[in-house]
C-alpha cells in the first residue's frame, strides 16, 4: 500500500507534469514529443491512497513497478521504456534521448 504522498511523488519522479488542482486532486500528464500520453490524478489527503490500483492502471505499470518507483530504481528513463514496450509512445532510434 502506498500513501497520498508517495503517489504524487512517484508521479512527478517519473516524469508527468503536476497541475495542481484547486479543488480535490492534483492532476498529473506524462507529455512525449509534445502529445499527452497519459494522465492521472491523486486526491489531496494523507494517510494511504485507496486508489491505487486505479492510479497504476492509469500509469500502466503493475504492482512490483509501482514497488521500485517507491524505493527509487524505477525511474523517468524506466517508465519512458516501459510506455515504449507497450507501445505508447515509439521506440526511441539509435538509443537517443
């Protein structure tokens, strides 16, 4: 289970754009080459995040990625592959970034 607050920082760690929400929820966009990929929002609050099962579908990770994302080794550059192995966004060419 992860908090409120280690969602919005597993968000902006890997890389989607806060915007800041006035009412209930921060909103987050994970924008490629200029296109919105994906987004997701994390209500303002504390203590453990209910949704998080929908906050990582809506990142398209799984359990043991939103695991690594929380201890550090899944980061921007992880996540910016894994939305390419999907096929989210295309593979980069000659390993460029």
């Amino acid at each position: 289970m992860i908090t409120f607050l280690e969602a919005r920082k597993i968000a902006e760690k890997l890389g989607l754009t806060p915007r800041i929400g006035r009412r209930k929820e921060n909103f987050y966009k994970y924008v490629y080459q200029g296109v919105t990929v994906l987004t997701t929002a994390v209500p303002h609050g504390r203590g453990e995040f209910y949704l998080e099962r929908k906050f990582r579908d809506q990142l398209t990770i799984d359990a043991g990625q939103l695991q690594e994302a929380k201890k550090c080794p899944f980061g921007p550059e992880e996540f910016r592959r894994h939305l390419a192995d999907i096929g989210l966004i295309p593979e980069e060419e000659n390993g460029a970034r």
